[in-house]
C-alpha cells in the first residue's frame, strides 16, 4: 500500500465570462504528486503538465501564480492520456493525501468529463493533511495555507510553493509530522456533487476534436 499525495493545479474562465463547458468549471492544468511508503518516506515522484482542451486562454490570475513559461502547457500531455500515466503510477488501492478538500473532486470531476472510468465506489476516503494539522493546532475554524504551515513547522523550504508538484512535497513533509492517530482516525470522504447538464455540441467539440489544440503561454 502507497500513500499518494498530490496536488493540482488548474485553469478557469476568465472574470466575468460564463463557463464554455458548466460541468468542468475548472479545467486541470499540471498533476503532480509524491508516492510515500508505510513510514511516510517519499520514495517516488510524479510531475506532468497538462495540455488545455476547454478553457484556451490562460486566466490572468493562474498565469501570475504560477509563473507559467512560454510554452509549458504547448509542451503537456492531453488530459485522459495523463490521468492514465498518473493512476498507472499510483498503483493500486492508493490511499490518496491532499491539502484541503477540492484536488480529490476536481480529478474526478474532469475524469468524469473526459468519460474515464472511476476511482472508486462513492465515497472516496483520503486523507485531507490542511483538516488534520488544524486537528494538530487546535485550530480547526480556519483553514491554514500550506505554506504558512510549513513555516509554522520549520520545515526547510527547498522547491517552489504554487507549483503542484512542489505544493505536493510540502504536503507530503506536512503529513510525516502528523501523529499516527491523527492519520488514522480521522479519514475524509470525497463525494462527487452529481454533473451539471453540458450541451450535446460542446461535448462534441470537446471529445471528437481530430487535432490538438497547442497552447502558446
């Protein structure tokens, strides 16, 4: 059994314009992800970009954040194809690790869209790190950043934040801190809210496109 914890990073429309496709209100961007063994220790790394399909215009808000080079989704994998490559990785019964509660529904909402094969059965457990170091803290009003928590733990600060695969390290270095019983007693559960309706012809366009769309950022 591998603890896989991940992260996401994705893009969205732009301010003020409406949803091209309303089920896939956000639209993955990067995957990436560290697999842990039964001690906690990182013993394998996952990091893709992924090319975008709906939303082709970078939200101005997601392109500062993460400091996207010219180039660097042009250069991703399609996102059914990486999906596949990412759960081929994670082995099987994987148990999945996040900071907060969106990463887990967002990779099954956009592998909803796509047609893929679920997860898992619903619910889906994981462990949600941000919910159990407030557990720690004593603090479970208000969601801390992770990198704030990091901070707060003194943990050396050795790859880039606002990145999915270094936000995943960090979760993962988060997670190795955390008492046995915090992890084991107090799992979460991931339960997809059902579609919103698509158009038949947006669904079409998405799906039976004949050739990639490059994105140049």
């Amino acid at each position: 059994m591998n603890y896989i914890v991940f992260d996401l990073e994705w893009n969205q429309p732009q301010d003020g314009k409406p949803s091209e496709a309303r089920s896939l209100p956000f639209e993955i961007i990067e995957i990436g992800a560290v697999k842990l063994d039964g001690d906690y220790r990182i013993i394998d790394q996952y990091d893709q970009m992924i090319r975008p399909q709906v939303y082709h215009e970078i939200n101005w808000r997601i392109r500062k954040m993460l400091d996207l080079k010219r180039g660097e989704l042009s250069a991703g994998r399609l996102f059914p194809r990486a999906a596949s490559e990412f759960l081929e990785w994670c082995g099987a019964d994987p148990v999945w690790c996040t900071w907060g509660s969106q990463d887990l529904s967002e990779l099954r909402r956009n592998m909803k869209f796509y047609r893929m094969r679920e997860l898992g059965d619903d619910p889906i457990p994981y462990i949600n790190v941000q919910r159990l170091y407030g557990l720690l803290i004593g603090n479970t009003a208000q969601s801390k950043a992770l990198q704030t928590a990091v901070e707060e733990l003194s943990l050396p600060i050795e790859v880039p934040f606002h990145r999915a695969y270094g936000d995943a390290w960090y979760t993962a270095k988060v997670l190795e801190r955390l008492p046995d019983e915090l992890k084991r007693d107090h799992l979460s559960w991931d339960r997809i809210a059902p579609a919103k309706p698509v158009r038949r012809r947006i669904r079409r366009r998405i799906h039976g496109q004949a050739r990639e769309k490059r994105i140049d950022v």
